[in-house]
C-alpha cells in the first residue's frame, strides 16, 4: 500500500497516519499541533513558518540569540539588512548580554573552548555551570571547584581560575561577569 504522496524521496502522510518503516522520512505533516525538537536541519531550499490564526514566536532561552543572516523582508519586501540598528526594536524585558569566553583544560584530559552570551551581571560559577558539568564542594568561602567536565581534582591539584589573563584572587562565586570576559580554568598542581 502506498503512502498519500511523495516528495524528495520522503513521505507526506496524513497527520492520523503512522510510518510503517523506521527509515521513512515525514516531509510534511498537516494537523500538527505541537513539535519538540533539539535541532531541525533543513535542505537547501527556503523554509516557510506561516500561519492563518495568530503570530510567530521565537523564544531563545535565556542567554541565547536568533540569529538573522541576510536581509530581513516584510511582505517581499525588503527593509534593509540586519546590521540596520534600527531594524530592531528590543522588548523591555531584553536582558543585557556579555560574551563569556571560556578555555579549560588538564594535560591531556581535557581541553575545551566555549564562547557564549550570558546575562550581564551574573557571577562566574553560574555562568560555568550553563557550559559544563561542574563538580564542587562547599566550604566557607563559597563552592570550590572540584571538577569540570568529569575531571576531577585530586591529590595535589586544584582548578586554578584565571580572569582576563591574571590568577582570580576571588572564588568563582564572587567574579561578577559585568563587561565581556575571558576566563581560563587550568588544573595546576600546589
């Protein structure tokens, strides 16, 4: 029995219908109320969100971008590119954003590099903690780091924090991310 219609070699199926084979690919649903998903890869043509009741949301989590490569149109209508300041009008709630670039690394255990945009005004662990599994234990000055990524100070060793370049006099806890920042966590030996 064959499948309501085909489109580049992927099925369209009425919204009621199931897939009988794992390896077949839905190109199109109608009905379709609600879709969760991590990641949504597209071809090489356009895509198209449209409705005929209400307006489109795109909502990042908190820290996150939409990014707009390109000109932005309204109606086929171009109104200029997205660099345009005054293209974009931002909502009252818009948190203010700092980059945060972050390096870690333990010989050869680890060595990750992460660049994000996090809340201006927060502190550094919670900032960490929004990249990589952090491990710590509590102590009177605060949460030490104890491991990140899954690798742990042991013995002689300790994460040591570095905050544009120089050793951080300061837990984690206390370096306030106020403009854009450059922190290296380095497992060093005492």
């Amino acid at each position: 029995m064959k499948p309501a219609s085909y489109c580049d070699g992927a099925i369209l199926m009425p919204s009621s219908s199931m897939l009988r084979k794992k390896r077949e690919k839905i190109c199109g649903v109608s009905g379709l109320t609600s879709l969760k998903l991590n990641t949504l890869t597209t071809g090489d043509g356009a895509i198209t969100m449209s409705t005929s009741v209400g307006g489109i949301t795109i909502s990042p989590a908190t820290g996150s971008s939409v990014l707009l490569d390109g000109t932005v149109q309204v109606a086929d209508s171009k109104i200029g590119y997205v660099t345009d300041t005054d293209l974009i009008t931002l909502a009252d709630d818009v948190v203010d954003t700092v980059q945060l670039s972050l390096v870690i690394t333990s010989a050869d255990e680890i060595n990750l590099t992460a660049i994000k945009q996090v809340e201006k005004g927060i502190n550094l662990f919670e900032a960490i903690n929004q990249l990589v599994i952090v491990g710590v234990k509590d102590t009177d000055w605060g949460p030490q780091i104890m491991s990140l990524g899954g690798v742990k100070a042991v013995g002689n060793t300790y994460w040591a924090l570095y905050v544009n370049g120089s050793m951080s006099m300061v837990g984690a806890q206390d370096v306030i991310l106020s403009e854009d920042t450059f922190i290296r966590l380095n497992m060093e030996a005492f």
